[in-house]
C-alpha cells in the first residue's frame, strides 16, 4: 500500500507533465532574446517557485520536443567559457499556441479552484 508521500510525488509528476511544457513556452515568450536551458532553468527557480523541483534536466527533452513541434527554434553558438550553447526563442507558432495554453490553463484552474472550494 502506497503511504501519502508517494501518492503526492505520483500527483506532482502527473501535474508537472504539461506544466513544464507552459511555463517553458511563457519564459521564451516573455524574453527579449534567445535563452539557453540553464538561464531558463534559473529564471523558473526565480519565478516559478520549484516548478521544476530541481530537475534541471527534465527541461531538456520537453526543449526538444517544443522545437520539434514547430514551438521553438533553436540554435548552437560558442562561448567563450565551456562548451557551445544552445540558445532557445519561441517560434510566432509557439506564441499562437502559447496564448490558447494559457487560456486553457486559467479555465482548468478557474473549474479546480470552483470545485475544491465547493462551488461551481
């Protein structure tokens, strides 16, 4: 029998599925300029407040994935201390799609909120 630790950790990884994929897409979209993965990383951590609960690397495949949807671009510039980066930008796709997930995201939320407070 699953004790309630491991029934909330199911929970958040559940709900963190396509999150992660929002909030990617609305850091992109609200930044001037092309971001690679560890400044989005760090700007969740400022903003996001654990949305991705220290899984650095979670972030990647959900990049790829976006990119390979057409949401993103991306590409591959040297830097002067490490290894070549890569830099992220949200496609004019990625912001249609964006402003129909954040739409979404507020009518779940609205209903959840409606129900869990008894009321609809």
């Amino acid at each position: 029998m699953e004790d309630n630790a491991s029934h909330l950790k199911k929970f958040q990884k559940e709900l963190s599925a396509g999150t992660v994929s929002l909030v990617l897409l609305a850091v992109l979209g609200q930044s001037r300029q092309p971001m690679y993965g560890y400044q989005i990383a760090k700007r969740l951590e400022e903003v996001g407040e654990g949305v991705l609960s220290g899984k650095q690397s979670a972030l990647y495949p959900v990049l790829r994935n976006l990119e390979a949807a057409g949401l993103l671009d991306s590409e591959v510039e040297p830097s002067v201390s490490g290894p070549p980066r890569r830099y992220y930008r949200i496609t004019k796709p990625g912001r249609e799609v964006l402003r129909d997930w954040v739409d979404a995201w507020n009518a779940t939320r609205a209903s959840v909120d409606a129900v869990l407070q008894g009321g609809v």
